[in-house]
C-alpha cells in the first residue's frame, strides 16, 4: 500500500506541475500584462476565455475516451471485488 500511495502522490505533484506551466503559458500566450491590473485589453480576456474553455472540452474528451476503453466489464469488477473480499473480509 506504501508503493501506491507514493505513486499517487507522485502523480499529483506532476498533475499540480503541468497545471502551473499550463496557467503561465496560458498567461503569456494570451497577451495578458500583470502591470494593468484590470484594465486588460478585451482580446486578451477573450483569448484566455477561448484557451481555458478548449483545453477544458478536450481533457473532458480524453477522459471519456480513456473510460470507453478501458478493459473493464460488469464481472471483471464483480470478480476483483470477490477476490479483495475473500483476502481481507467484506467491507459492508
């Protein structure tokens, strides 16, 4: 359990990286300037509404298409379950 929790762990701090270095690209390639405050130009607003609403659609796109795949069937399921059950007890 020790091994997945690090890997989990691990996943994240890369999930939270990609994230940063996503929100500063997306920062500079959309011409927003931090020294305007609010008073940025209406393109850039638009630009960064456009980015975070595509990459938005298209992770939600990969996700399902990882899900449509993925080899798991109702008994697949049933049968893990009654395997961890019969190693460990019932949980309900």
């Amino acid at each position: 359990e020790g091994v997945f929790g690090s890997i989990l762990e691990w996943i994240k701090k890369c999930g939270y990286s990609l994230g940063f270095l996503g929100a500063f690209l997306l920062v500079r390639l959309t011409g927003f300037h931090s020294e305007l405050g609010g008073n940025q130009a209406p393109e850039a607003i638009l630009k960064m509404r456009i980015v975070l609403t595509a990459t938005t659609a298209l992770w939600a796109v990969g996700a399902i298409w990882v899900l449509r795949y993925y080899p798991i069937t109702d008994e697949i399921a049933y049968d893990t379950r009654d395997k961890l059950e019969a190693r460990r007890g019932s949980i309900t």
